[in-house]
C-alpha cells in the first residue's frame, strides 16, 4: 500500500505538470497574441512567475479542495487516483483539440466522481465550497469581463491624446508585469488544487506513514489544517515545468480567435484576470484560470464594439465549461470502478 500512495503521488504530480501545459496557454495567451513575446520567452516567463507562487500567497485553496468538497472518511487511494485519471484523461481531450476548459473544475469533478462511485451522493460535503465553485463558473469571466472592460476604459481615455503607435510602446513594457502577475496569480490558484487532493490522500492514509521514519515519516498527515512544504514546492515546480512545455493549441483559440489583441488590451485582459484570481485565491475559492481570463478577454473586444468578439468560438467555449466537471466526473467514475476490482492492497 505505500508505494500504492507513492505512485498516487506523482500521479498527482503529473496532472500537475499537465495543468501546467494545459492552462499555460490562458496565462501567455495574451502577450503571444499581441507578440510582445515569443512563445518560447512567454512560456519561460510565466513559469518563474507559476513558482514563485511556493513563496508568497496562502494555501486557503488547497485547504478547500482536500476537506471542503467530499466527506473525508469517504477518501481512500482508490478516490484520489480515480479522480485525478478523471482530471487527467479530460484535460488532454480538451488540449488535443484547442479548447480551453478549466483544470481546476476538472479535478474537483474528477474528484467527486470518484468520490460518488464509491459511496453515492451522501459522500458529497453539499455546502459553501460547493456553492463557491458553482457560482464561480458564472460569476468568474463576468468578473473578469467587467474589470477589464473598465480597466480598458479608463486606459483608452487617460490616453486619449496618445498616437497608437506610442500607446503600444508603452504597453508592450506594461505587458511584461501584467503578464507576470497573471501568471503569478495562475500558479497561486490552480497549482493548489493539487495539494488538496494529495494532502486528502495522505490524511486518508495517516495509519500506514504513523511511526515511519526518515522521508516515510514526511507523508505522514495528521490532519488537513496545513500543506506540508514538501507538497507545496512539488506542486509548484511540476506546474511551472509543465508551463515550460506550453500549450500551442489553445494559445491560438485564446490569444487571437476570440478577438484581435493589442498591447493595451493585452494589459487590460491580464491584470483584470489577476485581480479576481488572487482574491478568490485569498478567500479559498477554486476558480478558473480559464473562464477569468476568457472573461477578461471578451471584456476588451467589448470596448470596440460587440461585433469585435467572435461570439461563435465564445460560445464553444462556455459549453466546454459547462460540460467539464460532469465529463470529468463520469470518466473519473469509471476509473475508480475498475480500479476497486483490481483490489489494490
């Protein structure tokens, strides 16, 4: 059974790495569409600013995940790696054909689908965690919209007077720190989901890792009130290498399919997006990197006209939204049936 967690582990860990390749194009979509950076410097760029996340910010996120969405007696291992092969098996679906969905509601309907294959919908916390979460799904882009509507807004009229061409130049610099600060708040939110669903694991397997010595002794969890610092730089370093590797396909449908792109609305879109990322990260609510900074994105082409914003691919989007957590909650479940015949001990 320990290396049975071990290998759940870095299961985690790679779902980690491919949130990494798979939400990185929400976080360098931007600066690549209005070409302030190459790809290759952006991903570089915002796989710094993913890890720095180790070190400043709370863990009021992954205390969510690991204790605020399933009854805790109800995880075991079988759970925990159903629902991350639900998240994992979901995410790559979605990047192989150039949608952009949510990492983090894939895992926490991943997680619950395991969860409700084994003990039906009472192994469900229905609370505030999940009202969160829920109403995140709609309120998180609209948020999003709204700051970067406003923020364009007073931009375009402070500089009113600007030629564009000096307007860009000054954002084109501007971008580097909005981008940043968007991929900052990125690693802030998402990378903590998987410290939830690992620190779930290892509170649920406490008994085997109690008395056990040397790095055994580091997985042994009484509770979930803390993140072991070893869990927090795994998280943070497997999402900034999987930021390293990027994700082509949906930085195309993000940075120049939903609508043109320019420095200024580059700036405008991130730095709404990080704004209501790392005050949902503050206040322990998982949202979506994805639907915040498609939100924000909208929220620019909207200072144009409506017409700016291409409504069809919008469209396709928020219907992979809305399909994501019972996808993931479906696949998860079946991962988890055929785990518990193979009767792991």
């Amino acid at each position: 059974m320990i290396t049975y967690v071990i290998i759940i582990v870095l299961v985690a860990f790679v779902f980690d790495f491919i949130n990494g390749f798979h939400d990185s194009a929400n976080s360098i979509a931007t600066i690549v569409g209005t070409r302030v950076l190459s790809p290759v410097a952006a991903v570089g760029w915002a796989s710094l600013f993913n890890f720095l996340g180790a070190f400043v910010g709370s863990t009021a996120v992954a205390k969510a995940v690991s204790s605020g969405f399933v009854v805790q007696s109800v995880v075991d291992p079988n759970v925990i790696l159903g629902g991350l092969l639900g998240a994992i098996f979901w995410d790559l679906i979605t990047w192989w054909f150039g949608i952009p969905t949510s990492s983090s509601h894939a895992i926490i309907g991943g997680f619950a689908g395991a969860a409700v294959s084994k003990g039906g919908f009472a192994a469900l916390l229905w609370g505030t965690k999940w009202e969160q979460t829920l109403l995140a799904i709609v309120l998180s882009p609209l948020f999003g919209a709204l700051f970067a509507f406003l923020l364009m807004v007073l931009v375009l009229n402070l500089f009113v007077r600007s030629t564009p061409s000096k307007t860009d130049r000054l954002f084109r610099r501007g971008q580097l720190l909005s981008s940043g600060f968007l991929s900052y708040a990125h690693g802030q939110n998402d990378a903590q989901k998987t410290m939830g669903i690992i620190v779930g694991l290892l509170v649920s397997t406490k008994a085997i890792f109690a008395g056990k010595t040397g790095l055994l002794g580091y997985m042994y969890l009484e509770n979930n009130d803390h993140v072991p610092r070893w869990v927090e730089f795994g998280a943070y370093t497997a999402i900034a290498l999987g930021t390293l590797f990027g994700g082509w396909r949906i930085v195309h449908t993000m940075g120049s399919r939903v609508t043109r792109l320019r420095p200024v609305s580059g700036f405008c879109a991130e730095t709404g997006a990080a704004t209501v990322l790392i005050t949902a990260a503050q206040l322990g609510i998982p949202v979506s990197t994805t639907h915040t900074i498609t939100g924000a994105i909208v929220g620019v082409g909207a200072t144009t006209r409506l017409s700016a914003v291409r409504w069809s691919i919008a469209r396709r989007i928020v219907w992979a939204w809305v399909i994501t957590i019972p996808a993931a909650a479906i696949i998860a479940a079946l991962a988890y049936r055929a785990l518990a015949l193979v009767n792991i001990k």
